[in-house]
C-alpha cells in the first residue's frame, strides 16, 4: 500500500455517487507539473479525475522563464478543446514580491510578473493567482499601494481586454508584513486594482485556518461566509485553493496536508464544496504528493465531498 494511502479518511457511500446529467457541474481539480509540456499537464488532469488544473508556467523558484512558443501554445488550447478542460490557472512564482522595500527586487518582481502574464495570455489561461508580497521595512498602507502600482506597471499594455483572463489575489498566511494576512486586506488591494486590470480573488482554506478564520465548526463557518460576503464578495471568489492544514488555526503556519488528514477535517469542505454561492469557483488542491496516486486520491476526495455536485 503507497504510503499515506492507509490513513486515507472514509467517504460516505452517498458521497461516492455518480453525478446525473441534469446536476451542475463542479470543477475540482488540482496542482500537476508541467515536466513534457503545458499540453501534457492539461491531458493528464482527466486521468487523475480533474476537470480544471494549476501549474507554474516556469519554475517557481528561478526568475529566468522561457517563452511559450505558438506551438505549445496551441498544443494547449486543442488539449483543452479535446478534453473539456478548464480553467486553467497559472500560480505566479514564488520569488515575485510585488510590494518588497527593495527597488531592485521591486523591478525584478515587476518583470517576471509581466512575464507571467504574458504566458498567462498566450496560453490562454483564465486566471494568474499571486500572492501579493511582503511589506517589510514600510507600513501595511504603503505596502498595499505599491503592490497596487506594481500590478499595474506589469499589466500596462498588454492585450487582456478581449479575453477571460483575471490576476487573482490570494489571502496569505497571515505570517508578519505579509500582504494578505485578511479578507479585508485582499478585498482592498482589490479595489485598489478595479479600475487598471481585470482582478478578482482566489481563497485558500489552508491560509484561512492558519491565519486565525474559524471554518471548522458550523458556527465558525457560519462567520466566516459572513465576512467573505462582507469584504471579497461571494462573486470575486473565482478559485479556492483546496488544502487540509497540519497546523493549528491561527498559527500563520503554511503548511500543507492531504484533504481531511488535517486539522481542517472533511467537513469544511464538505460544506464549501456543497455551497451554492461558489458554484461559478474552481475548486484546486495544492495537496502533497508524498506517493504516487496521491493527486488522484485528493482529487477523488473532493469528488466524493461535493455528493451530487460531481463533475460529468
């Protein structure tokens, strides 16, 4: 048995119905590389029961990227064409700080995000999430304009009005200076952008539990809905990232962990999965892959979760 397969949670048999084909359609999906191509990330998403995706479009970690060239560009959209895929999401690298004290990293961060979304746009990718930065050395107020600027600098000119795409702006793990921490502070930068680039906003419910939201019993849920309407708005909420948290709520502990192996439990997403008010959102785990099959089962997870809301 693959490690971590044992400890797999049981789903309730009515959770592991097939979905008629009059019932909507979730789309429930997950993080997969990129090693042989984009084309290739987006043909194996149906083989581990994916109907929409997350990749990086260069390596999260180097600031040097490639271009995507017309071939892969069109290898993508007829994989996705073919396979009913969609929406594709590209997760904006980890080195971009957009709100960073340092000109120079400012600058370098500016590029590369201009580079994201060029390759965002060429092929033709719904939504690029970032998150937007660490404010060290300045206040959370002048932290927020300049990721504002930033965004903007990198957009400006680029040829986004005729296409679906949209930056998405995630809330963060709460983790000191780091832009995000809140639905209010996401819902602001947001406001802040509205009026130069097509934005809207992705939710990760690891980074909610970690930054002190309670999601985990039905009032506490019942809260934190609230406050959503209240600040991001049902609507913006274009993505969800998907993750069970290892650590407690409140910690400003990023850290990752298999869908209902964690301190978030199945019943959270239970609920998320199964509310309306979500139904436009993709809903993508950025789980771990500690063995083989582990993407699948926390896709099939989710799956199971959302009951008669199955993809078809």
């Amino acid at each position: 048995m693959p490690k971590g397969e044992a400890a797999r949670p049981k789903l309730k048999s009515s959770e592991t119905s097939t979905a008629s084909s009059n019932q909507p359609r979730r789309l429930i999906g997950v993080h997969l590389s990129t090693t042989g191509g984009v084309a290739g990330a987006v043909r194996r998403a149906p083989e581990v029961g994916a109907n929409t995706l997350q990749i990086f479009s260069s390596s999260p970690r180097m600031w040097r990227a490639s271009k995507v060239t017309a071939d892969q560009a069109s290898a993508t959209r007829a994989a996705r064409e073919e396979l009913g895929v969609g929406p594709l999401v590209i997760h904006t690298s980890y080195l971009v700080n957009l709100c960073s004290q340092s000109s120079e990293v400012c600058e370098k961060s500016v590029l590369a995000f201009r580079g994201e979304i060029e390759r965002a746009l060429a092929l033709g990718a719904e939504y690029l999430v970032v998150h937007p930065g660490s404010y060290r050395g300045m206040t959370r107020k002048q932290g927020l304009e300049l990721a504002a600027k930033s965004i903007q600098n990198a957009i400006a000119g680029l040829p986004w009005q005729q296409t679906p795409f949209h930056i998405l702006i995630e809330n963060t793990a709460g983790a000191e200076f780091s832009l995000g921490g809140s639905f209010e502070q996401v819902a602001e930068l947001i406001e802040h952008l509205r009026p130069h680039a097509p934005v809207a906003a992705c939710l990760d419910t690891c980074h909610t539990h970690v930054s002190g939201y309670d999601i985990v019993s039905e009032a506490g849920w019942a809260e934190t809905m609230a406050q959503i309407e209240k600040t991001v708005g049902f609507e913006t909420v274009r993505v969800w990232h998907c993750n069970d948290a290892k650590a407690e709520r409140g910690s400003k502990l990023d850290r990752h962990q298999h869908i209902g192996e964690g301190k978030i439990g199945l019943d959270p997403f239970r609920r998320l999965l199964r509310e309306p008010k979500f139904s436009h959102a993709a809903f993508i785990a950025e789980t771990p892959v500690d063995a083989p099959g582990d993407e699948e089962r926390n896709v099939l997870t989710l799956r199971g979760l959302a009951g008669s809301l199955l993809p078809h």
